[in-house]
C-alpha cells in the first residue's frame, strides 16, 4: 500500500477477507476464477473508467502478496485492475476511495 494512503491498509485487508470468503471452498482452479469473476462482477457497477480506463481481458488482482515474518502483517500490491475494482469496493460500501470518506 503507498505510505500516503495509511488508511487503506485495513481497508484492503477486509477486501481480501470478502474476496477470499468467495473463493476459499473452490474446489479446482476453475471454480476459484469463477467465484474471483463473480465477486468482480459484483462490483462492477461501482466501477469507474477513471480508476482503470482500459481493463485487460484477464488479470490478477495483486501484483505480490507476502505473509510477513512475524505472521500477523500481509502486505499485498494490488494490480491496475485490481485496485479500480479495490476501489469499487469501498464505493459500494460508501466510502470515497480518494478522500477515505463517503
């Protein structure tokens, strides 16, 4: 997360909690890029073309994800698309992704 954005560290962290609520029963890989399509689909129409003008076909949504040594900090570097869709999220839940308020 970039340090001049403190207040979306557990914000992104209840974001992958949902996102990982979705996917963790998938049976095979084919069933977790489904419920992943699923979960994105949702919340598309929170989507702005700001945040990602031009969404590749396929993508992941984070870049690196990292447990770190002392096992209580994940740190994680969302994609392009996968931070327009972040901040879809937070849209849909009323917060204002540019001033962390609805």
């Amino acid at each position: 997360m970039p340090a001049a954005e403190p207040w979306l560290s557990p914000l992104a962290c209840q974001f992958m909690a949902d996102l990982l609520e979705r996917t963790i029963d998938s049976g095979d890989d084919a069933e977790h890029q489904r419920a992943v399509q699923a979960f994105l689909d949702e919340l598309r129409p929170w989507l702005h073309r700001v945040d990602c003008p031009a969404p590749r076909a396929t993508f992941t949504v984070f870049s690196e994800m990292a447990l770190e040594p002392d096992r209580d900090t994940v740190s994680a570097v969302f994609t392009p698309e996968g931070l327009a869709f972040f901040r879809a999220w937070l849209r849909r839940r009323g917060l204002d992704p540019v001033m962390s308020q609805s």
